[in-house]
C-alpha cells in the first residue's frame, strides 16, 4: 500500500485528478476479527465490511498524510448510479474534492448492499466511477500483467481496440480467494468503458512507480481503446445505469429517422409497447426485425403509449390535451446504438 500511494502521490503532484477504487473492506475485517471469509454469512460479512472499512481507510489516511495529501472517502451502492439524482448528487462530490486537491477513495457499501456483496466486483465499480467522473482512463492493477487472447502466448496483448466473441471466450477464470472479480469481469469494465469512447488499461501491480510509467507512456500492460464518439455523461448514465422497464417496436421509417436522420422517436412511428413503465423510465427501441438500435428516457407511461401509437402530433393534442410531448422519447435522452 505504501508503495501505491507513493505512485498515487507522485501523479497528484504531477497535477493529475486521480480517483482510487479499492477493495480490502471484508478481509481487513476478517483478519481483525480471526474469521475465515469463506465461511461467513451475509450478515457477518456486513458486519465486517463495518470493521474493515474504518482499518482500510485509516491506513490509506496515515499514508498519505505523509506524502502531504488529504484523502476522502465515498461508499456507493448500484442505487447511487442507477438513481439520476443520485448519480449526479455523486459527480458533484467527486468534482468539489478534486478540485481541492483531495483524492477520493471509493469502495461499495457492503455494510448495508447485500447483492453487493454477493455479486460486486471492483472492476464493475471503477468502470461505473469512471462513467461518474468522466475519466479520459482507467487502470485496473491486478496480479496479472495484462489480457491473453491465449494462455499459450508468451505476452499479453499491447492493444484491443474491439470486445468480439473472441475475447470474451478467452476471459474465463474465477479470480481470487480475497474478490469476487476475474478476467470477465475487467473485459466487463473494458467493454462499458469502450463504448463510451474512453480508455482502460490492465496492468499488473507491484511494480515501483507503475502509474507514472503507464502515464509517462511506457507500453505496460493491455490497453483497451474506445471509438472516436466519446459519450456525454447523461448519455453514459442512459447506457449503462438504467436499467429498461419496457421496450417500443418501432417502424422503418422511424428507424431511419433515429439512426440516420438523428431525430427524436414520435408516436407515429411506434407499432407496440411491451413492459410496465412509467413516465421517466427507461426503454429499449427495438426496429421491425427486433434488433434493438437505441435506448432512452420516456415521456409517456406504457398505458398511455398504447393510446398513442401511430398518431400525428394533431390526434395526440386532442387525446392527451394541452400537457402532451411531442416527442415519446427526445433525442437529448436517447443514446442510438
């Protein structure tokens, strides 16, 4: 850890904005505790999340106090990034303590999320921060020095520039005693990073000065790159934070018009509604053949979609009256595959 947050200082004062996501909660609990981790219940690991917690952050504290630095600490739950409220509430935090110089250290909030525990993986986490944050990169440290496509090769890949079949076949594994995560799950976060045009890099840790030579431009590791269209932050929350209540079907001159034309989805181009959603929540948009090309925030309720479908704008003021939306999901809220 010493080791680390001598890197992680040395980067703050090169003037860099640096977020830490960590793990370590439970089994620094468990240590403390003399308990066995893999024979804990829910409960008990909550518990000990509660412990841990306060031994993880106190020693991250000691060591940075020493190199001059003030850190923050940050729990989250999937709450926090799937509510919109939420999420924006948490990039605000992130964007006051890095403008004060402090680096913010994220875990999840084991202590009380019990599906955390069970199915969270740091590796999803970073990448959801970096959606938060907006990072321009991502570096997954782990005890591996980087992605092979086969376990034959004698180096990891130097670059991915596209997640196919291929790649996920070759990212079997089960991860370690001490987490829930494994390759799947950093080809998980590379890929949600990927497609938000951004960048992630794994990397083996333990080496001195590992950052600074990433960020120095040193080839360490795999570098996951993403296209050219680097998504705004409404956009990354629509894509991978919200997860869809229902679905519209939709004709082919309404997906020309979302794909090609980069127009708003209206009612008249809606064939069917599927699902139990309100106004505000997500929805799939499926075209004719039932390949999904988009995803957005509806201004309608399901029911009142099914009233709706097929109308011109005229039809839809005199069903719905003066308070109607022209558009069933406008472009702002809708991110087109």
């Amino acid at each position: 850890m010493a080791q680390f947050v001598r890197d992680i200082s040395s980067l703050v004062r090169r003037q860099y904005e640096v977020v830490i996501v960590t793990s370590g909660a439970i089994s620094a609990g468990a240590a403390r505790m003399k308990k066995k981790r893999d024979s804990l219940s829910i409960p008990e690991k909550q518990a000990l999340a509660a412990i841990g917690q306060t031994i993880l952050m106190d020693e991250y504290r000691r060591l940075f106090i020493d190199e001059g630095i003030d850190i923050g600490q940050i729990l989250l739950t999937d709450g926090d990034v799937i509510d919109r409220g939420r999420f924006l509430n948490a990039r605000n935090a992130f964007g006051a303590l890095l403008y004060m110089g402090v680096v913010p250290i994220v875990n999840e909030n084991d202590s009380v999320a019990v599906d955390e525990i069970k199915l969270g993986d740091n590796d999803t986490l970073a990448a959801y921060v970096s959606q938060i944050i907006e990072a321009d990169l991502t570096i997954l440290l782990s005890d591996i020095d980087g992605f092979y496509r086969d376990l034959s090769d004698p180096s990891p890949l130097s670059i991915v520039r596209e997640i196919g079949d291929d790649v996920w076949n070759a990212a079997g594994g089960t991860g370690s005693t001490h987490g829930t995560g494994g390759m799947v799950t950093k080809i998980r976060a590379a890929d949600m990073i990927m497609k938000s045009g951004n960048k992630m890099i794994i990397a083996k840790a333990g080496s001195e000065n590992i950052l600074n030579s990433i960020m120095d431009g040193s080839e360490i590791g795999t570098l996951f790159i993403g296209g050219e269209k680097v998504l705004d932050a409404r956009k990354r929350w629509i894509a991978f934070n919200m997860e869809p209540s229902g679905r519209l079907v939709i004709d082919d001159g309404a997906s020309k018009a979302l794909t090609i034309d980069k127009k708003s989805l209206l009612a008249a181009g809606i064939v069917s509604s599927e699902g139990d959603f309100s106004q505000g929540d997500a929805v799939e948009i499926s075209a004719s053949d039932g390949s999904v090309i988009a995803r957005g925030i509806s201004n309608y309720d399901g029911r009142e979609i099914d009233i709706i479908k097929g109308k011109k704008t005229s039809e839809i003021r005199h069903l719905m009256g003066e308070t109607f939306y022209e558009e069933v999901v406008h472009r702002d809220n809708m991110l087109v595959y």
